[in-house]
C-alpha cells in the first residue's frame, strides 16, 4: 500500500503517536501471531478480548505500524502508532481509500447461494489483473483486508459481500464502492435472522443503492422476490434461461459441460471443467460480468480451462474401488440442498448415498424444509440417507448418527464399489471430517 504515515492518519481518521523507519506498510493484519515484517496491525475489539492488547507482539514481530485506541498508543513504540477510537472503522476507511487509488473495476457479488462459486468463476474468467476474495474474507472485517491485499495494477476486484442481516450489504458496499453488482438469487437463507424472504431480497437489494449511475447489475432472468427491487437498479443485465446471457445449447459428457452461450455481445461456445447444472448457471453470471467490464468473449472461453473452486464446494474425491464423493459441506440451505441432490441423481452407475447435517437458520419452517429435502432425496435416487446431528433427524434418515465420524464409520462399513456420495450440510455442523475420516478408514 503506497500510502505514507501522514497519509493514512489522515484517511482513518487517527493520531500519529509513534514514528517508525520504512516509508509504505506492506499488508494489513489483524492477529498478532501472524504479523510479520512490514505489515500494519490493526487492534480490533472483540466480544471477549481487546486486539490493542497484542499490539507490542506484533511490534515486537517487525509491523511497520498498529493502529490501536489512544489507551494501548500510549503504551507502544519502535513503529508507527496510530491512536484510533475506532480501529475497525479505521480499516475500513483505509480499504477504501486503497479501492479509490487502485482504480479498478469493482464488482460486488451476494446472494443467497453460489455467491462463492461466482466469485471463483468471474476470478477465472477475466482477463488482466484481477483481485478476489481468499476463503471466506466477506465480511465487514474480511472484505477490507481482501482490498488491502490487492497489488498495484490490479484493474479488476471481485469481491464477495456476506451477509448476517439488515444494513450490512450496505456496510460492505460502503467500503467496497462496487460499479458492478451481482445478486445470484435470493432463497430461505438466514430467515431465522430477517423473517421473511422479501426481507432477504431488500437486504440483498442494498448493493444495487451503492452503483453509480454508470454501474450494471448484474441478477437472475427470473429474479422473484428480488424483481420489486429491481426498477432503482441504473442498468439490467440477465443471466440464465431468458436472459440477456444463457445458454442456448448445453451438453454434459465426460465431466465437463460444453455450453454455446447467447450474450449481448454475441455467442460463444464455452468449455467448462464442471458438470454440476448450477455451476452452469453461476457461469453464465460471471460471463455477464465479462460482458459488462467489455472483455471478449473469445479470451473468456479461452479462459474457462483455469476455473477453480474453493475448498469444500462440490469437490470430487475418488477415494478407491470407483467409490466418489462429493464434498459440498461448506453450507446448505434448501436452494442449494437440491441443487446438490439433482447433480447426485446425474452422476454415477452404482449406489447413490446423501450424508447430510443440518441446514441452519431456517427460522419456524426448518422442519419443513428438511423433511421437503429428505423427500426430495428419494426422488433423486438415494439408496441410503444419512443423517448427522439432532436436526438432521427430520430428513426421516435411514440413520441418525450424533457425530461426522461416526458417519465416517458408517459408510466405511456399508460402502461398495461405484458408490458415488454427496457430503452436505451447513458449515456448523463439520462435515468436513466425514471425507478426512473416511478417507483415512479406507486407506487404513
């Protein structure tokens, strides 16, 4: 970050207490342990524990600077200090301030699922420099440290906004100043928090007040709730079935999905290293970002080979004996929970088997929602259903065990060859060991 002491005071609003030596900061931190040489600290106050407290650690491990509230400054030197009320507020402002030199084009990505996934895609997918998200970096401590990441020459950031509820698409956007804005789509993710899904539409709907007159957004062909939200918006573009960008020919074979996608900007034939049909969909979002930023179609197609999710979002494990799974235990909602059970019902010769933990924050309605999956896991073809945790049990599960492991232990007696199982549940439940503990069972 070329921004120099006086500067940064300046912008996050701080008190210059302490001098250092170097000119720049080379990165923003927010742990101690894992600030190095160069990095400038932030002191966040958390529920339990004050990060002013571990600023002297991360002085003491070479940080260029902390920005920490005017008691723990006091305390500190050998670095740059910087006395702030409000250090997170200080972070955010200096992410914007960053996002404003870099220049680059800025594209805000949220919804109710597949926001990740997009953000991967249209990462992959444009040509140039472009800057995203690592992991889960979306939130209102997240996201600016994704913008402060971001090197000189990045002419694109593609930043994923989370939400938790009311205002904070808002809060995000505030600092992100996105020109481009995608709403995936909108479902019955975090009812429990906002009552209603037209109450999740407005909440989402928050990106599209941020754009400039200039900016796009960027929404599904059939929007539902989301479409009253739709007119403030100052350009349209479409994606899926019907829309401005869909494709009008698919074909899936050989674990790829070879599609022919319509866009304002003509057609192009897309090869994509997925088989999943909302994947396709989600593709067909980030080609609608492409469209918008100008960049050709042809680069994009020829780009589509780099696509690459993040971890725990339909990964294919072979695991032995044509024995497949896949591992989609990130989260789950009901939109999502069916996607994943129409893939399963796509793919494999053998058995088809769903182990699936609870999909949280559903609000009054979450029996219903899990025993209209667990219904709808019949339908797919789910020779065994496995349920893990207490909620879990409204599936109507062939069985309930209380633990990943012991679903892990399950399977890994009942397995037979050319079994092909989906993994899913929300992050809460830790499904992620059921794949390390059965792949260890087997190779055991």
């Amino acid at each position: 970050m070329r921004f120099l002491p006086e500067q940064i005071a300046a912008v996050i609003r701080s008190e210059l207490v302490g001098r250092g030596e170097s000119s720049y900061p080379r990165r923003a931190t927010i742990d101690s342990s894992e600030t190095g040489a160069g990095d400038l600290f932030f002191g966040l106050r958390g529920e339990r524990v004050d990060g002013g407290q571990f600023a002297a650690e991360a002085i003491d491990a070479g940080a260029w600077g902390v920005v920490v509230t005017p008691e723990h400054a006091a305390e500190l030197d050998g670095a740059w200090v910087f006395a702030s009320p409000d250090p997170l507020a200080g972070l955010q402002a200096l992410a914007r301030g960053w996002r404003r030199t870099l220049k680059a084009s800025t594209v805000g990505i949220t919804g109710s699922v597949g926001k990740t996934s997009v953000k991967d895609i249209t990462r992959a997918l444009l040509p140039g420099s472009v800057h995203a998200n690592r992991e889960n970096l979306n939130t209102e401590i997240g996201l600016p440290l994704t913008i402060l990441e971001a090197p000189e020459g990045t002419e694109a950031l593609v930043l994923e906004m989370a939400m938790r509820g009311p205002g904070q698409i808002a809060e995000l956007a505030a600092i992100a100043e996105p020109e481009y804005a995608v709403i995936t789509n909108v479902g019955p993710v975090h009812v429990e928090l906002l009552g209603s899904v037209e109450a999740i539409a407005a909440a989402k709907a928050e990106v599209l007040k941020a754009l400039p007159r200039t900016g796009v957004a960027i929404v599904p062909a059939e929007a539902g709730p989301l479409e009253a939200h739709l007119a403030s918006a100052p350009d349209l573009l479409r994606f899926g079935a019907g829309g401005d960008v869909q494709a009008i020919e698919s074909r899936v074979e050989e674990g790829v999905t070879d599609a022919l996608v319509e866009t304002p900007a003509g057609c192009q034939f897309f090869h994509f290293p997925f088989t999943e049909p909302h994947n396709l969909d989600n593709a067909l979002a980030a080609i609608a970002v492409g469209v918008a930023l100008g960049a050709p179609l042809a680069e994009m197609a020829d780009r589509a080979a780099n696509i690459g999710f993040s971890r725990f979002r339909g990964e294919r494990l072979e695991m032995g004996d044509g024995i497949v799974l896949v591992n989609d235990c990130y989260n789950a909602n009901p939109v999502s929970m069916r996607a994943a059970l129409n893939h399963l019902a796509s793919i494999g010769d053998g058995r088809r088997i769903a182990v699936l933990g609870e999909m949280a924050e559903l609000g009054p309605g979450a029996v219903a929602y899990h025993r209209e999956i667990g219904a709808r896991a019949r339908e797919a073809g789910v020779a065994l259903l496995v349920g893990v945790g207490v909620p879990a049990r409204d599936y109507e599960p062939d069985e309930l065990v209380a633990t990943p492991e012991e679903a892990a232990e399950l399977l890994a007696a009942q397995l037979e060859p050319g079994d092909t199982i989906l993994v899913k549940g929300s992050r809460s439940a830790g499904l992620e060991a059921v794949a390390e503990t059965l792949g260890e069972l087997l190779d055991g």
